[in-house]
C-alpha cells in the first residue's frame, strides 16, 4: 500500500505553519499514538478490546485525514480479531507516516 502523507502534512501545516520543529513533535506524538493503538490491538484478549482499539486509531486517522490508515481500521473491525496479516498492514502504515 502506497502511503500519502499531504493529508498529515496539510494538517500540520494548517495547526502550526512553517514551524519545522513543532510539525516534528506532533508527527512523532501521531505516530507513537498510533503505535500504542496497534500494540493494544496486538495484545487484545477479547473481540470488544480489539474493536475498542481499531475504532480509536479510526479515530486517530481521521482527524488528520490519513486515509489508508482508516481503511485499515476499518478492515479490522470488520475482520477477524488478532488478524496478524491487518496488523501488519497497519504497523506498515504507520511505519509509512514517521
């Protein structure tokens, strides 16, 4: 899956402007969101755990307009709980974003 980051970018740019340094902080505060999201979806021990965890990275996601990384969520939720191959595609996504 080829990622875009304009959206990411656009957000940043609109919240913050041309600070380099801060856009830096809310990627890197972004990205370990979404990674902590993953590994509770990872370490899910019931179907409501894994969908609780996939809707708040959904959420995640949108607000800054990261579709593929919705689309993921969205496919884990629909999908069985501990899917190994989803979460794969999301811990790729988000590799993608940093």
């Amino acid at each position: 899956m080829s990622f875009d980051s304009g959206p990411l970018d656009s957000y940043l740019s609109a919240a913050i402007g041309d600070d380099a340094a801060m856009a830096k902080d809310l990627r890197v505060a972004f990205t370990g969101s979404a990674r902590d999201l993953a590994d509770l979806m990872r370490r899910a021990r019931c179907d409501a755990n894994w969908e609780v965890a996939a809707l708040r990275l959904k959420g995640l996601a949108a607000t800054f307009g990261i579709i593929p990384l919705i689309r993921l969520a969205e496919d884990a939720m629909a999908g069985a709980p501990g899917d190994p191959a989803v979460l794969r595609r999301i811990n790729s996504a988000i590799d993608d974003v940093a």
